[in-house]
C-alpha cells in the first residue's frame, strides 16, 4: 500500500528488518603510503632533432705539406650537452614484489659538432670546416618506494540474510519525508541511496488461521490503535526494493539460510508498488478527481486484504485519521460509507515483495517452520480478509463491495458477498454493467444527510 508519506514521521519505525545483505571484512596488512625511494638514472638515449646545417669554413691554414697532414688539424668531432635539464614527463607508476616503482624522463638538450677538412695542394692550404646538428638525449629515471603497511578491515564477502537498518534518514520532520535513505548495501557495503516510493510493510501480525476475535496482538489488523513513537511493532516500516534479495543455496533452491558469497546475487523477487492513495477529501471538480483516477494503474498481484484495511484505517473516525474526518466542518455526524472494488479472485505469491515483507522468507503470517504455498498465502488472505469485513460493519461504517469482470471463482463471489453490508453487494461483468452499480451506489447514498 502506498500511504506512507500520508503518515507521520512518528508513524513509521526508526529501525526495519529486512531480506538483505551485511559485509563481512577480515583483517589485512593495507599499504597506506610509501617512504621514497632515491631517483637514479635508468638509462638515455640519444636522437637528432632536425637536420644538419650546411658546413661553413672557420680556419685557414697554409704551408700544409699534404692532405695527410691537413686531416692531422681537424679537430675531434663532440657532444656539446651543456643545456640545463628540461622537467620530468610521462610518468608513471607501478609496483613490483610489493614495491612500487615511478618511471619519468627528462630531455638535456645539445649540438653534434661534426668536423671535415677541405684540402689545396696548389696552395699547401688546408681548410677545417665545420656543421652542426640539434640532439636531445633523453634520460629515463627510476625511483623504487617502499611500502608502507597498516591493519585494517577489508572486505571479503557479504552474507545474505535479514539485515535490521537505520531507516530514519527517511524522516523530514512532520509529515515530510524524503525520497531515498543511504544504507550500507552498495559496492562492497559502501553507503548507498535506497529510493523510497511510499509504499509500506504492515506492523505486527500474528501467525493464525483464526480471526474470529481478531488476535489482540494482530496490530496489522487493528484498524484504530495509535503508533507508539519507539515501539516498531505498533508502527509500519518503508518497503525499500533495492534493500532486499531473497536466498538461493548452491543448488538454484531458495533458502531461508544465511548465504555467503561475494557475488552480487540476484534479487531473486517481484516488486510492484501502487499509485500513492490519497486521503479523505473534497473534490470541487469532476475533472481532477477523472485525471488522479486516470492516473491509476491496476498492477502486481491482487491481496484483498491489505487494501481493506487501508480503506478502513482512513474512513475510522477513531483511529489514525480521526483528527481530520470524526465529525463534518460544522461538527455533525457523518454517515461513513466504503465502497471496496477488485476485479477478480485472491492472488498471491510467495516470491512477490509485499506489505508482509517477501512472504516465501520472511514468512510473519504463516508457519516459521516452512515455507508457505499459494494456497497458504491465499486463505490467510481470505481469512483476514473477511475479519477485516466485520470489523469495519462492526464500526457503523457501511461497506459496499462491488466484483468486476468475468472469470471470478464462484467461492470468491461468496466471500465478497459476504463481506459487504447486507444488499451492498454488486457483481459487474462489463464496463456498462459496473457504471450502473455506481449510479444505483450514488444514488443511495445521495439520499442520505448529515445531522447535528
């Protein structure tokens, strides 16, 4: 049902249990940092930049008895590096056998001098001549840093199993709330946002086959008892999707058990959440109260039950709306009157994420010993269903129960008959037929007025 952001922040529990997943860590050696190791040279290379210039004369020298002799005078060819050493480039790090190794390199900058000889005998001249030519020599550095370890918890796996959280980072103050809480179900059991859409899981239940009384501890069908602020089994509980998986041992069964893996399991459930209801209140004009209907949409399973209650809890004038509906504005009586409506037979699942949690684990209304059955699930559906009928006719409130569309089980229809107010039943196979009921509904229920 999505009714919690109708609530209180007072209505919903600090603290929820739900079908999720906790990270275990163990204790590891963590490198922390690194103590620096000394730079040392690692090797260079060498290479041109450019091309050579072209040879220029830049000594003369006469009475040179032959080239022999010339080539004696030419001087030796060299490196000039003499430029200062450019920035460090392209670094990078690594590590090694537990080391950790930087890598970067530098440019030092210079000109190959390359000396040739020109050579007259007419003359006896020799001539030394002369180019030159950029070179860069690139030297590569290595540093080698030694770890630097500390104890600490690490991840190891996560155990899949009810997990109790902190959902109050829900609450806004009031009647505010927000849209997401962060919860340690992310990556690693890092914090990560859980949206919520409103939707919520009952309170306290009992498990039984009998209602008839409703058990004094069955909160979850009390349709007027009061949340106790700080006691979770009188409040309800955000029903948070991404918060929950269900269970598959190693053989692809379902299981009840604590899993353990590292995986990211699946989330092994269905999940659908109605449209947010809306409280008691006046529509003025047709046309907004035909779009929020518009706006409907029948999905997930059909729990006759639950949307009772929420019918009830609602309409109560002495329950948890009785401050804004337990007289008129002008402090008369009101006449109450509930229309309830379903468009076929109970339908469950076990494996379908409810306002009792995912039925198949969490298991709050049938046996803790085993797992329940459709059929399981649908009597208590039914049961309580029809408990939920009595108490509301047992509060004055006349409760009209329309049955829409063909196919319906001849025992569904005895339940719904039985459970509206005596001559309130109506059972419609088509559109044409439904929209008579709820004028002949209408037109009954026009007839009636307020008293002081």
């Amino acid at each position: 049902m999505n009714v919690g952001k109708l609530l209180p922040n007072d209505y919903i529990a600090d603290r929820w249990t739900y079908q999720s997943r906790e990270a275990v860590t163990r204790l590891e050696n963590v490198v922390v940092d690194y103590t620096p190791g000394t730079p040392y040279l690692y090797g260079s290379t060498f290479y041109y930049d450019g091309g050579w210039s072209g040879r220029s004369t830049i000594d003369t020298h006469y009475d040179v008895r032959n080239r022999n002799a010339c080539n004696d005078l030419q001087p030796e060819d060299y490196d000039d590096m003499s430029d200062s050493e450019g920035s460090r480039y392209n670094e990078y790090t690594w590590t090694s056998g537990g080391q950790q190794i930087t890598r970067w390199y530098t440019d030092v900058r210079g000109s190959r001098y390359d000396y040739s000889t020109s050579y007259s005998s007419r003359n006896d001249r020799c001539q030394i001549r002369l180019r030159t030519r950029d070179i860069v020599e690139q030297r590569e550095y290595r540093q080698v840093n030694t770890p630097v370890y500390e104890q600490q918890q690490v991840f190891s796996h996560y155990d899949y199993k009810p997990v109790t959280f902190n959902v109050s980072g829900l609450k806004a103050g009031g009647s505010t709330w927000n849209g997401s809480v962060d919860l340690p179900v992310g990556n690693e059991g890092l914090d990560t946002g859980v949206s919520w859409d409103g939707c919520i899981e009952e309170r306290q239940t009992v498990r039984t086959t009998s209602f008839s009384p409703i058990p004094v501890a069955a909160y979850d069908l009390d349709i007027d008892r009061m949340p106790t602020t700080g006691d979770p089994a009188t409040q309800w509980g955000p029903l948070l999707e991404t918060a929950v998986w269900g269970r598959y041992d190693n053989y692809g069964n379902r299981t009840s058990g604590t899993v353990s893996t590292s995986n990211n399991l699946s989330r092994n459930f269905s999940y659908t959440c109605a449209n947010e209801a809306r409280k008691l209140q006046r529509w003025d004009t047709p046309s907004d109260f035909d779009a929020y209907l518009d706006d409907l949409d029948a999905i997930g399973s059909t729990y006759h039950d639950i949307g009772l209650i929420w019918g009830a809890r609602l309409l109560s004038p002495t329950g948890i709306f009785a401050s804004e509906n337990a007289a008129s504005d002008t402090g008369g009586a009101i006449d109450r009157h509930l229309i309830f409506m379903t468009d076929g037979d109970t339908v469950t699942s076990s494996t379908q994420y409810t306002s009792y949690g995912v039925e198949w684990y969490d298991r709050r209304r049938t046996s803790a010993n085993s797992a329940p059955s459709t059929s399981d699930l649908t009597t208590q559906v039914n049961s309580r269903f029809l408990a939920m009928c009595n108490a509301i006719k047992n509060k004055n409130i006349t409760l009209w129960v329309v049955s829409f569309g063909n196919g319906v089980s001849a025992g569904s229809i005895t339940n719904l008959r039985n459970c509206a107010t005596s001559g309130k039943f109506y059972n419609a196979s088509n559109s044409a037929e439904l929209l008579t009921n709820f004028r002949s509904i209408a037109n009954d229920i026009s007839q009636l007025r307020l008293t002081n």
